[in-house]
C-alpha cells in the first residue's frame, strides 16, 4: 500500500515528541506492508514445498497402490490354490473312508467265513439240516465277500491307486493337504486385512492432499507408471 503525504507540519509535531496523525496512517501503512511481505514469503515458500513434496506424494500413493494391486494378486493365487484343495478333498477324503471301511467289512465277512466253514466242517455229516443251514450262510458270505472285493477294485479306481501302499500314499497326501488348507486360510484373512489398510492408508493420504494439487498429483502417478511399464518392456 502507498504511503501518504505526511506535511512539514505533521514532521514538526514528530520532532517535538508529538504524535502525528498522518505519521501514525504511514507507520501503521509501512507495518502493513511489511507483513504482507512476510505473508508473501511464506506463501511462496508454501507453494515450492507443495511443489517439491508432489513427487514424493505420488510416488507414496504408487507405492501404495503397488502394495494393493500385488496383495490382490497374492489373494487370487492364494484363492485358487484353496479351491483345488477343496475340490481334491471333496473328492478324495470321502472314497478313502469308504476304502478302508470296505476293507474292515471285507476282513469281518472273510473272518467270519472262516469260522462258518470249520463249524460245517467238524459237523456231523448225518445233521443235514444244520449242514444245509452252514451251506446256505457260507454262499451268501460268498456272495458278500465277492461284492466287497469288487467294491474296493472300483474305489481303488477311483482313487487312481494300484494298490493299498498307493492307498496310504493318497491318505499321507490327504493330511498334508488339510494342513496346507489351514494355513492358507489363515493367509487369506491376513491377506484380506492387509488389503483392507493399504486402501485406508490410500485414503486417508488422498484425503490430506489439497483439491487444487490433485491433477498435478495423478499426473506425476502416471509418469511413474509409463516410466515402470518403460523399465519392464527394456
């Protein structure tokens, strides 16, 4: 702001200790413009720290974004490695139980066969009617031992297994696999929540950054992006 014309007379009140009017408008005019110079200043050196700090901003939400993006990756991957688990599991686990199930019922019928056909044997050829009766309970074990057998050949099958060591390689590989399972579901929580503060950390540094300097922001992210799509393609 200009000064104004202050007089001899107002200068001579001045001199003699007495406060002038017209020197006091310029005393406060000249205090006036001296903050205004500060304020100036500080402005400006407001305006390059915002400057100089668009870069680091930029690159802060990138590296941001890069966390997330990576995260979501890892969250996929880590999703279809626990959907083939399942579906194996689903699959798998079941027959294995029906297996070696089958087997338990095998080995029973075959046991008590076995006791069926001494009884028939140290029976007395002339008790025809118990005779007859240990004939008819040993054919049908007969019958029941061959539909196990068949069961179990239909099962190893199936389970893609030759014989019982391929079985108990399968069921060693079942155990493995639920304990794979848990941790990868333990993993996926985690990774769940990692995603969760990288996009409130995102946020938030978004939210701290003035609306005027968004556009020079999202234009320094871009350049970071075509300089890392440069850096990939070389």
């Amino acid at each position: 702001q200009p000064t104004i014309h202050e007089g001899v007379t107002a200068r001579a009140m001045e001199a003699k200790g007495i406060v002038a009017d017209r020197c006091e408008i310029n005393r406060q005019i000249k205090a006036d413009n001296a903050l205004l110079q500060n304020l100036k200043a500080s402005v400006k050196k407001l305006k390059e720290a915002v400057a100089s700090s668009i870069p680091t901003l930029a690159e802060a939400l990138e590296s941001i974004r890069d966390r997330f993006i990576l995260l979501q990756y890892q969250f996929i991957y880590n999703q279809d490695q626990l959907w083939n688990i399942n579906r194996i599991l689903k699959k798998d686990k079941p027959l294995l139980t029906e297996f070696r199930n089958t087997q338990k019922q095998l080995k029973a019928k075959r046991s008590e066969l076995k006791s069926l056909q001494a009884e028939k044997k140290n029976c007395s050829p002339l008790n025809i009617i118990k005779q007859g009766q240990l004939a008819i309970q040993i054919a049908t074990l007969n019958e029941e031992i061959e539909e196990l057998k068949t069961r179990c050949v239909q099962l190893l099958s199936r389970l893609d297994c030759a014989d019982n060591t391929a079985v108990k390689a399968a069921e060693s590989k079942i155990t493995e696999l639920e304990k794979t399972k848990k941790v990868l579901a333990d993993r996926q929580i985690a990774l769940e929540n990692q995603s969760k503060d990288q996009i409130t950390t995102y946020a938030n540094l978004l939210d701290s950054i003035p609306q005027e300097t968004l556009p020079e922001v999202a234009h320094h992210m871009r350049s970071i992006r075509y300089v890392h799509c440069k850096a990939l393609q070389e």
